[in-house]
C-alpha cells in the first residue's frame, strides 16, 4: 500500500530519495540502466520483478545511481532514448516471461532530470503468487527480504501457494462474518425491516500484509466515503476505521453508513435503495445498478486517493430480498418476472485488477446474477458489447 498514487509520484519525490539516501530495501530498487537484450540481463530484471510480486510489492527505478543500494543521484536515462519503446519492451518482456500473468503492474517516466527521464515500474503484491521466471524454459520462483532478492527453496514455494489459496477463502469469510455482525445489530448500526444492501470493496492486501491507513489520512479523504444515498450526518472513529453515517429519516431511522477500515476495506449498507412501496414490492432495477455504479465508481476512486494498490474484490449482497421482483419495462410479460426466493442475496463477487477498468462492465456479472434470481436471463441495461447502455 502506498500512502501516495504511483501516478503522481514526481521528480520531487525522487530527489527526495537521493536528498535522504534512501535505501535499496523490501519494497526499492535502484537501477543506473535499462536491461540490454541478452538472456541474462532478461532473466535479472524477470527476477526482480517476480521477486517483488511475490513478496510486498514494491518499486523499480530505472536512471537512478545508487553506492552499496543508497541513492547518490539520478542521472536519468540519456536524452535521446526512446523510453515509449523502452517502456513496450520492458512490459512485453514482462508478459511473456513469467507465469502466471502479474496484474496490476505500472510503468511511467518521470520526467525533469538533467540526463533525461528515468522510468519507474510498480509492481502489486500479488493475489496470485508465487509467480515464476519463465523465459528461455526457465522454471524459477525469486522472492525478496530487507537484503533483496534470492530464489525461493521448496519450504518457500509451497507456503506461497497455501498463501494464494487461502486469501479469497478469507475474503468470503469476512464477508459472511459482516453480515451477520449487521443481522445481529453489533456494527453500530440497527437496520430496519427494509431490504438492506451492502456493498464490500476488499483489496486483496488487506489479508496479505500488515499496512494500515492512517486514521488522519482517511480523515482528510472522508467526503470520498459518504453513505449510498445522501451525505453524512455524521463521521467518527471507531476500532476499525472511520464510520460515516447517513441521514435520519421521518421515523428516526438511519438510512445506512459506509464504513472505511484501516486495511483499506469498504464496507457500505442502505436501506433506501430498494423501496418497500410498491405492491408487489419491486426493485427499481435501472435506478439501482445505476446506484451500485455511482457508489463503486466513488469507492474505487477513494481507494486509489489513499494509495490503495492491487485487486479489489467488489461484492454486493441483500438482506431481506425474498418477495421482491426486478421491474420491468411495461412491454415485458408478467410470466418473465419471478418473485426472488432468497431472504439472504449473495451475490457472486467480482474481481477489480486496477483502477483502469470501466467500473459498469466490472459490475456486469453481479448485476446478471439478481437478475438471473428474478427468472430473467441477465440484466438488460448491456448492450452486445458489456457496455452498459440503458434504455
């Protein structure tokens, strides 16, 4: 987790790193040159990759110099470099020669140094180490510690794959675990007999390191993280984070709360989203997923403020949806809709790899499953792209 975007990272920062000699470390590496095209120099800067991945996460610097891994100065990359190309070769090379596929890697130059930019390379814990160095048949795992990197033995390499199977396990058990702590009234919260819908945006690293946000920090990011529907009324800290809560309604009942964790976690619950009003009782489904979008879209864009890295596991349930049906255009049979059987709606999760993705198409699969539980076969706000296109 980085307490700054990678994007915004500037020359600024990486004087900062030479002005205070910064450290080559878990996380830093410094390079005076780009990897030449020799097997070697391929397979090295493929290890230190893959190292990165597969342990924290962490930054590659390209034109900075470094004595014994402390920073003494960035001499930038040459004038007359093509780093565009550079930049396709590195994240080509990248691609092709580890496996499996690391997501969330960013590559960008930095510009302003007297001797031409340098390029810096972010490289994601990842949710699905350990990855191994693949080029020319190679078949090795590397992983790193405060003194860099080395190869993974047998011990290392099994405990990594434990590590990348138990995570999403974990995630659904948080889950599950919230919305009985919401079902039993221990979240702060007491929801009303309304349908109450919570949407959770989990990065994956808040189960695989120990990085917390500090509660300043999420402070000043607050109005990134108010309530589904309307502002706070209120904000606080309690043990997890900071909670905000939503406006009282005319029966003195709060319409929700989006609570933010320390480990960058998300959660959100509503009870005005879906109205009791109607008979038969409906969801307004064009409203809603437009809703969910706008929430997820804010949420997402939340995180990345706050330095939040890697995939994020999006999910949305609702508590108290049986009886209800999706409406319809009024041109829709009666015999399509069917009444959803579920008290308890667990809808399936999706997975965000990085903020680039259009959050409506990432939301798509959910949206079709609570469409699927009201008799239809997906939602019809797509078009024949997975563009969502209402209509």
């Amino acid at each position: 987790m980085l307490h700054k975007p990678f994007e915004q990272i500037s020359k600024s920062d990486v004087d900062a790193l030479v002005a205070n000699g910064a450290c080559e470390s878990r996380t830093l590496e410094f390079k005076r040159i780009l990897p030449a095209n020799g097997e070697s120099d391929r397979k090295e800067f493929l290890a230190d990759v893959s190292s990165f991945a597969n342990s924290a996460g962490g930054i590659l610097y390209f034109g900075i110099d470094a004595t014994d891994g402390v920073a003494t100065g960035a001499s930038g990359l040459g004038a007359n470099t093509n780093l565009d190309a550079e930049i396709l070769r590195l994240e080509a090379l990248i691609r092709d020669g580890i496996e499996p596929r690391i997501p969330g890697i960013i590559t960008r130059k930095i510009e302003g140094f007297s001797g031409g930019p340098i390029i810096a390379i972010y490289i994601p814990r990842s949710w699905a180490s350990p990855h191994m160095v693949t080029l020319k048949g190679a078949s090795r795992f590397f992983v790193r510690n405060s003194a860099g990197k080395h190869q993974m033995d047998v011990a290392e390499i099994r405990g990594a794959f434990a590590l990348s199977e138990q995570v999403p396990e974990r995630i659904r058990r948080f889950r599950l675990d919230r919305i009985a702590k919401l079902i039993a009234g221990e979240v702060g919260f007491r929801r009303p007999e309304n349908p109450t819908v919570i949407l959770h945006l989990v990065p994956l690293s808040a189960f695989t390191f120990d990085a917390l946000l500090p509660p300043v920090e999420m402070h000043k990011r607050r109005e990134n993280f108010p309530p589904m529907t309307g502002g706070a009324d209120s904000i606080r800290y309690n043990l997890d984070g900071l909670v905000a809560f939503g406006p009282v309604d005319s029966k003195s009942k709060t319409r929700g709360y989006c609570q933010l964790f320390r480990s960058g976690i998300v959660e959100s619950v509503d009870v005005n989203l879906i109205s009791d009003f109607n008979i038969p009782p409906l969801i307004a489904s064009l409203t809603f997923e437009r809703d969910v979008i706008a929430n997820t879209q804010r949420y997402r864009a939340g995180q990345k403020v706050l330095g939040i890295t890697g995939p994020i596991a999006i999910m949305l349930s609702i508590l108290d949806a049986k009886g209800y049906e999706m409406a319809t255009s009024p041109g829709r049979r009666k015999i399509d809709r069917t009444p959803i059987e579920q008290d308890e709606l667990i809808l399936p999760e999706v997975l965000s790899e990085g903020f680039d993705q259009d959050d409506a198409e990432l939301l798509r699969p959910i949206f079709d499953a609570l469409w699927n539980a009201s008799g239809f076969p997906e939602s019809p706000y797509y078009d024949e792209r997975g563009k969502w296109c209402p209509k």
